[in-house]
C-alpha cells in the first residue's frame, strides 16, 4: 500500500456561509453526508465537496457556502461506506 504524508499546505475545506453572511438552514453536513453515501460518486473527495457545494447553492437560496481546497494529489475515500 502506498503511503502519501500529507502536508500542512495540503487542505479541503467548505463552511456553509462566508464571512459576513448567515447560514439560513445549515443544510451542509447533511448534504454532504448523501453525497458520500450515493454510490454514483468514485470517493474523489474534491468532486464530492464540490457537488455538496452546487447542491448547498442551488437549494438553499441566499446563502453562500465556501469551498477551498490546496490538494495537490487525487485524495480517495473509495468504499468507506460499504453495505
């Protein structure tokens, strides 16, 4: 098994609304939690906190998530919810 040691530089991250606005309905963590367990999805992490991103935006009007990443290699939680 190949090992990668992360760096400090090496982030994701995504908070339900910027700085200066409200988080109407905090709708993120349980969105977030149906696209890790949708088994469309291939456990690329980016893509999955990227569709919770467009999820949050479209479905919840008003508010504004943000989403930032520093990855620089592929990061994979493929099969960690197995039936």
């Amino acid at each position: 098994m190949l090992h990668y040691d992360i760096k400090w530089r090496d982030f994701i991250t995504m908070v339900a609304a910027v700085n200066g606005t409200e988080a109407y309905q905090n709708q993120m963590i349980p969105m977030f939690a149906q696209e890790l367990k949708d088994p469309s999805n291939k456990g690329d992490i980016y893509e999955i906190f990227l569709k919770t991103h467009h999820r949050l935006k479209t479905q919840v009007p008003g508010q504004i998530p943000e989403f930032r990443s520093t990855l620089s290699l592929k990061l994979s939680l493929k099969n960690i919810f197995k039936p």
